[in-house]
C-alpha cells in the first residue's frame, strides 16, 4: 500500500514553501456554438484548447506562520513567472493570476492562500529566476521538475 505522505513533494512559489489543503487542475476546449432559427440541431465549431489553470488553496502554519505569510505574500506580488511546485505532479512555471490571504482571529498561526495560476507559455517558460532555480535544485526535488509541464503542451 502506497504511504501517500512520503510521496507528496514539497510545495512551494518562487522558493517560498507552503503546505497545501486543496488543488484543482481547470481545463475544457473553446467552443462557439452556432444556433439557428427554426434547425432542431446547432454547428459546435472547436476553437482549441482552453487556457488551463490552476486553484490553489495553500497555508502557512506554526510560530512563524506571519512571517512565513509575508514571504509569500512578496512571493505572490512579483510580476512574470515564477516556478510553482505542487505536491502532485510536479513542477512548471507559472503567472500568479490572483490570490487573496485570510487570517482568522480564531485559528492564531494559520494563515491560508487562495491562488490562481496559469501555466507560463512556452516561450516565457523558460524565463525563470535565477532564485527559483535555485531554490528547486537546493530542495533536492530536480527530478520532479518536468512533471506539470508535460500536463499542458
């Protein structure tokens, strides 16, 4: 039987880690649906893939959970790619597209993360930081590196 906790890499943005409650893989096709007066059938015309993305509920916690949120809250605001690691799948680059930080007076050292990702097109997914390179190949996880990125090309 598989030990799920021991298989799960460390996840983390820019460097910065973080555990994971939940994360959700968004896909589908663009389609445009043409309807006409009086026809009992439409014409589905297939634009291509959707742009994937990724939701992720993320939490920092423990005596240091403040300043573990105002890492990755700096993490968060920086503009452009950054490498994403979640505990399945892998690794890729990726743009923030949103995220909202929630402390709650009745939960002291927890602080949570709601964060939209978009996967980094090919041509910027090769720009990366110096800084998240490095903080992956440190973590000893360059192995997992390629996994998400293979998911969305």
């Amino acid at each position: 039987m598989r030990n799920w906790q021991t298989t799960l890499l460390p996840a983390s943005f820019r460097g910065v880690p973080f555990h994971v409650e939940t994360d959700d893989v968004h896909g589908g096709r663009r389609l445009v649906i043409h309807e006409y007066a009086g026809s009992e059938s439409a014409l589905i015309e297939d634009m291509g893939r959707l742009t994937s993305n990724f939701s992720v509920t993320a939490y920092v916690i423990g005596d240091l959970a403040d300043i573990r949120s105002t890492a990755l809250l700096r993490a968060c605001s920086q503009p452009g790619p950054g490498f994403l690691m979640l505990p399945i799948g892998g690794g890729m680059s990726a743009h923030l597209e949103e995220f909202t930080r929630t402390r709650e007076r009745d939960r002291l050292g927890y602080i949570s993360f709601d964060m939209r990702f978009v996967p980094a097109s090919e041509a910027a997914g090769s720009v990366l930081s110096l800084g998240d390179v490095s903080a992956v190949f440190s973590g000893g996880i360059a192995t997992a590196a390629l996994g998400l990125a293979g998911l969305f090309r």
